[in-house]
C-alpha cells in the first residue's frame, strides 16, 4: 500500500501499466502483421509509461488532464483499427474519462469521444483488412454504444456515490469540529463550576476559620493589659483555631475536595463546631439533633455543615447574640436546620445583606445544588436562619421560600 500511495498517480499508476502490458500480450497472440503490432506495442507503451510519468499532475482538472484525454481516444482508435480486441482498453479510457475532470461537459465529451473512437477503429479495420467495412462499421457501432451506456450508467452511480461520501465528509467534519467545541465548553464549564465549589470551600472554612483568629488576637490584645490571665486563655483558644485551619487547609489540598466530615459522622463535626464557637465568641450555644444523622448522604451532610458555618459566622460579626441555638433534625419529609439568635436582627433587608456580602449567596448557591430552600426571619429581638433538604428519594425541584425576609 506504501509503495502504490507513492506511484504518480496512486492506484492509476499501477493499474494502466498492468493493464497496457496485458493488452500487448493478447495483441502479440492476436497474430496481427508484425508492423502493424509494434505500432500498437508503442501505442501502449506510450500510454502506460506517460501515465506513470505524468498520471498524478493529469488527473482533477490538472493542466495535462486534456492532452491525456485526447492522447487515449487517438490511442483507443489506432488499437481498436489493428484487432477490435484491443477495444478493451475502454476499460482504462472511460474511468479515466470520468476521473480526469469535474466539468460535466467535459466527461460527456470524453466519454463520447471515446465511443466515435472505437466506432472509427472498428471501420478503419475493415478497410485496412480489406472487407466487410459497412459489417465492421456497425459493429463498431454497437460496441461503441453499449460501452458508452454501460460508462454513463456505472459512472453516474459512482460519481453519486462519490458525492455523497464528500458531503458526508464535509457533515463529518463539522460534526467533528462541534463535538470538539461542546467538549470544549463542557470543560470549561466543569472548571468553571470546580472553582466555584472550590471557592465555597475555602470561603466555607478558612476564611472563617481565619477570621476567628483575627477575632481572638484582638480579643487577647485587647485583655493583655487588664487581664493576663483571659488573654492567656484566649491565645490558646485562637491557637487551637489556627491548628483546625490547618488541618483544613491540608484537607483541601490532600482530598481536592474540602468534603470530609469526619469518622465520628456529622454530629459530632456539629458538637465540635458550635463548642468551639462558643469558646471562641463567648455565646451560649445550645444543640439540638433528632434522627438518623449519618443516614444522610454525605453531599447532604457537607450542605448541612457549610450552612451551619456560615450561619454563625455571620452570627459571630453581626449579630451581637447572647445566646444560639442550633436545632438539626432529619425524617422522612427531608433535614431541616434551623440557627436562632437573640441578636439585633438585619439591619435592612436580607437581599441588601446578600448583596453586600458573600456569605448568603453563596449558602443560596449552595442550597439551589442540592434542591433546598433557605428561609430568614429576622426582627429586632433577632434571627432565625432554617434550611431544608428534601429527602434522597423524590427530590423536587430546587425552590426557596421566605418567611419575612429572604436573599
């Protein structure tokens, strides 16, 4: 196949060669005159050394397309008139007529050039045989006929097959050319969603864990002169922060992920969490669960957790509470988390509070992923921030509802 794909002419460059050296060996049976066999051995020598000479610049319109042409219907007369055998080089003359150019008038006439040219062989043999020329001239004639319908027949099934094979190459290609931009923006959407969720994470625990420690060193600072001794215990509560926001930093970057709740399941993360806040701010915290906790799936857990993290860190900033409490329970109508405070409340609406800061929207955005909705109540005698996820089975479509106000 190597060896063909680097003939001029490809296949045509091995196939009229062959074919000229078979019909030179019937001429040489055929017992024509000697002289008048060696002008048909040179006449087929011409044609399969300059094919393979010049066969790949012939072929498509090429500048030599039309002297080959009329070179094979000169050739294609002058053998028919030495034997009517030779009339099989058609074979070779009328693809070759199809595949030499795509101007249609250009393949008619080729085609019926061909046909005039057996027509005038066949005759020219019966004149140069000496008899039988009218015989010899319809003859001609009808083989010249049924060659030509048989090449208009086949070649026009060909060259339709053939142009639905481009035009289904060219469909291939743009299909080709559009699965590649689909997976394009299908990448880039899936990284784009990645640094989304990567951004919740990271806003979901370090910065809060971070700013918790801000929070602390203020507070000891703040008691060093007065009273070394809280200082002292508030340094060791913001040390023990600053660890967990290592620890959470080494999650996110050994899990790729930030997802783990914990081998001791979601209420003891819960129990964790809000002591530490407590420690950390000095608000009561009071919990309270009720149901199969680590039933739940673990993306409903990370759901419920993030949204308890980022409740009370807007507790911890803006509320001014004395007391939370963190109610969590699951049944068969889904997980409802409710964070309640005794602070001050919002100061203005909750959409102004969503759009002045990330925390809301993003528990929102959170929310909407996992078919939940969000509920805010929020007074001067202070606030209350519920969550439900339905259950894993009959999940509706993701909703939000507001009782007083809502982001």
């Amino acid at each position: 196949m190597r060896f063909v794909s680097r003939l001029p002419g490809g296949w045509w460059g091995l196939i009229f060669p062959t074919v000229s050296g078979l019909l030179a060996v019937i001429l040489a049976a055929s017992g024509v005159p000697l002289g008048q066999a060696w002008i048909g051995y040179a006449t087929l020598a011409l044609l399969g050394l300059g094919w393979f000479a010049v066969g790949a610049r012939a072929v498509d319109d090429g500048p030599l397309s039309l002297p080959v042409t009329v070179v094979i219907i000169l050739a294609t007369a002058l053998l028919c008139s030495l034997n009517p055998a030779m009339a099989s080089v058609q074979v070779l003359a009328y693809p070759y007529a199809w595949s030499a150019s795509d101007k249609r008038i250009r393949i008619v006439a080729a085609n019926c050039g061909i046909a005039v040219a057996v027509v005038i062989g066949f005759t020219a043999h019966g004149w140069l045989g000496g008899g039988g020329l009218l015989d010899w001239f319809w003859s001609g004639l009808a083989t010249g006929a049924a060659s030509l319908t048989f090449s208009f027949a086949m070649g026009t099934w060909i060259s339709s097959i053939a142009r639905q094979a481009a035009t289904r190459a060219v469909l291939q290609a743009r299909l080709d050319a559009m699965s590649e931009e689909l997976a394009q923006a299908h990448r880039e959407a899936g990284a784009a969603a990645e640094r989304e969720r990567f951004a919740h994470e990271v806003h979901d625990t370090l910065t809060q864990t971070l700013t918790a420690v801000v929070m602390l060193t203020e507070r000891a600072g703040d008691q060093l002169g007065a009273d070394p001794e809280a200082a002292a215990s508030t340094i060791g509560i913001a040390e023990r922060t600053a660890r967990q926001a290592l620890a959470e930093t080494r999650s996110l970057i050994a899990e790729g992920r930030g997802t783990q709740i914990g081998a001791d399941g979601l209420a003891a993360r819960i129990d964790r969490l809000c002591t530490r806040f407590g420690e950390e701010t000095g608000v009561q915290v009071r919990t309270e669960m009720a149901g199969p906790l680590d039933a739940l799936d673990r993306a409903d857990q990370v759901v419920v957790l993030r949204c308890l993290q980022e409740t009370l860190a807007n507790v911890r900033k803006h509320a001014r509470a004395s007391a939370v409490t963190v109610e969590l329970n699951t049944g068969p109508d889904g997980t409802l988390l409710a964070v309640t405070d005794d602070g001050v409340g919002f100061p203005d609406d909750v959409e102004a509070a969503a759009a002045r800061g990330y925390g809301l929207s993003g528990m929102s955005s959170r929310l909407a992923l996992a078919n939940g909705s969000l509920t805010i109540t929020t007074g001067s005698d202070g606030t209350r921030v519920s969550i439900h996820l339905p259950a894993a089975t009959g999940r509706p479509q993701a909703s939000s509802s507001q009782e007083g106000r809502q982001p």
